[in-house]
C-alpha cells in the first residue's frame, strides 16, 4: 500500500510511520489523517508486526491540524461531517503498543496526536504545545483531557491558556515525555524499543496496554481487578509456557504470539 503523506516501513516486526509533509511542517490535513488510519489497519492486522514507532521530520512531528483546511469551516460542516473525528481518533483505538518519536514541534493535533501514542520518545529539540487558543479555538482532539492527566492541571491550564511551548527537558521533567534521546540517534532509538516489545508475547503485550490504559478509566480497586484477570489470562497463552520455561532452562525465550 502506497500512502501520499506518510511513508510505512516494516523491520524486525516493527512497523514505522513516518508523518510525510514537510511542506506544511506535518500538518494533519484530513488526507494525512485517513493515511494514518489506514496504516494502523494494515499495521495492527499484520501478525508479524509487535509494536508500531510513529514519528515525523527533524523539524516537526506535526505542527497540528492544517489551519488553512480549517480556514472556511463553518459549525455545521464540522458537526455534521464529525470533522477529523474518526481517523483523528484512530490512534487512541489501537491495540498494538505505540512509541512516538517526537522531534522538533509536536503542537495542538500534534502534541494530542503525540499524547494518543503509548509513551513518547522525545528529541532535545522536542516543543510540545496546545497553541489553538491563539487561533481563536480550543483543543479539539483531547488536548485538554490528556495533556492534563500527563503534566497536571496548573500546568495544562497555563499551556492552554496561553500556548506556550514546553521544551523537551520540561515534558520530561513533568512526565509527558519518557525519555529524552539525546543527538539524532531518537528513531533509532525508539526502534530498537520497539524491536525489544515486538520480541515479547503480542497478545501479552497488548494486554498489558489495555491494562495501563485502564488506569485512565475506573477507580483502582476496578483497575486491579482489571489487571488480575488478565493476568490470569496469560496463562492461557503458550508464551507463558515458554517464558517460564526459558527462564528455567536458563535461555532466551521464543513466543510465538499464541
Ligand atoms: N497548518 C497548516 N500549515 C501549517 C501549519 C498548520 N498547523 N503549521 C505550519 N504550516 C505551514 C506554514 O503555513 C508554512 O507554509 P508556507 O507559508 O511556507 O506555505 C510552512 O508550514 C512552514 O511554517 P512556518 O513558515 O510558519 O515555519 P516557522 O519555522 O516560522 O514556524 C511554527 C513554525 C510551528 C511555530 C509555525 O508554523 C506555527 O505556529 N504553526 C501553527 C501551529 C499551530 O497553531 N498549531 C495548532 C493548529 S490547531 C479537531 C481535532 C484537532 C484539532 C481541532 C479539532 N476535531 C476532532 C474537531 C486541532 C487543532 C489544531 O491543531
């Protein structure tokens, strides 16, 4: 499958998709977007893909949703065609574990983009920002709701409200960002990740995703009754068998994703 704003790649059971219009700093056109959704489809209904690196240009992951596609959009249009909602969206509904490899700026549809992914891997000149107050909107993608549960509400208030960009060592320092890769070895870094995930149990590791992510949802004591049954559902894979087994027998296990 070809794409015309992004480019798929598959190694070692991963697969990379690199954000693929540098003309508009990676803005999230509606095109992009359905580009994306696509590839999630193919990617996550591939049983030889693990984990998934999302990632963009040197400059931008994505400077947010295409202000000049926006431009002439009325309140009708946006409602009635659910504008950007399902492949905006699409990125929160996938299973298979995400990493965002953010270099440069990742604001409004980017940074909510970015915060979708399952953690984010970020370059020293990473910007994170929701800037849309300065267009005269609000975050539209779940900006304001997820930003605030990675950095806390004084934090997600000031940037909304005023579109200031946090820098890489902030969005670290504050948890938005995992870690942060120093030099441009960031991609490399974050396949070498996600070749590491890919190497585990998929259904397993997928699990282990619904279960983090849970944690969003329900109360704790719901959240580890979650995580229990789960657990107990490992041992219904044959991966389990053979992780035990290889740790046993003092060698690397070989799961089969069964
Ligand atoms: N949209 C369209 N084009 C963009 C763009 C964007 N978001 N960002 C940059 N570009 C284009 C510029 O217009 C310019 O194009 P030309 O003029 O060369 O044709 C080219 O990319 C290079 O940009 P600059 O010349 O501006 O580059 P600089 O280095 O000077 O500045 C910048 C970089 C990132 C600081 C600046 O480009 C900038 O401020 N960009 C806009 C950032 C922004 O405001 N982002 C938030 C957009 S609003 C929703 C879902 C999502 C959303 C809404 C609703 N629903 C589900 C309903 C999301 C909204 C947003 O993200």
């Amino acid at each position: 499958m070809t794409y015309e704003n992004i480019i798929v790649e598959r190694r070692d059971g991963v697969g990379l998709i690199t954000l693929n219009r540098p003309e508009a700093l990676n803005a999230l056109s509606c095109p992009l977007l359905r580009d994306l959704a696509q590839a999630l489809d193919d990617l996550e209904s591939d049983n030889q893909i693990g984990a998934i690196v999302l990632t963009g240009s040197e400059k931008a992951f994505a400077a947010g949703a295409d202000i000049k596609e926006m431009q002439e959009q009325t309140w009708p249009d946006l409602y009635v065609a659910n504008y950007m909602t399902v492949d905006g969206d699409r990125m929160s509904r996938s299973r298979k574990p995400v990493i965002a490899a953010v270099s440069g700026y990742a604001l409004g549809g980017g940074c909510e983009l970015a915060m979708m992914c399952d953690f984010i891997l970020a370059s020293e000149s990473a910007k994170f920002g929701q800037p849309e107050v300065t267009l005269g909107i609000t975050p539209g993608l779940g900006g304001s709701q997820r930003l605030t549960r990675f950095v806390g509400k004084s934090k997600a208030m000031e940037m909304c409200l005023t579109g200031r960009m946090m820098d890489a060592e902030e969005a670290e320092r504050t948890g938005l960002v995992s870690r942060i890769i120093p030099g441009d070895g960031l991609v490399d870094e974050a396949m070498k990740t996600a070749t590491k995930i890919a190497a585990m149990s998929t259904p397993v590791t997928m699990m282990i995703k619904e279960a983090v992510n849970r944690s969003y949802e329900v109360t704790l004591s719901e959240g580890v009754r979650f995580e229990r049954v789960m657990f107990q559902a490992a041992f219904g894979t044959e991966d389990q068998s053979e992780g035990m087994a290889a740790f046993v027998e003092k060698r690397k296990p070989v799961f089969k994703n069964r």
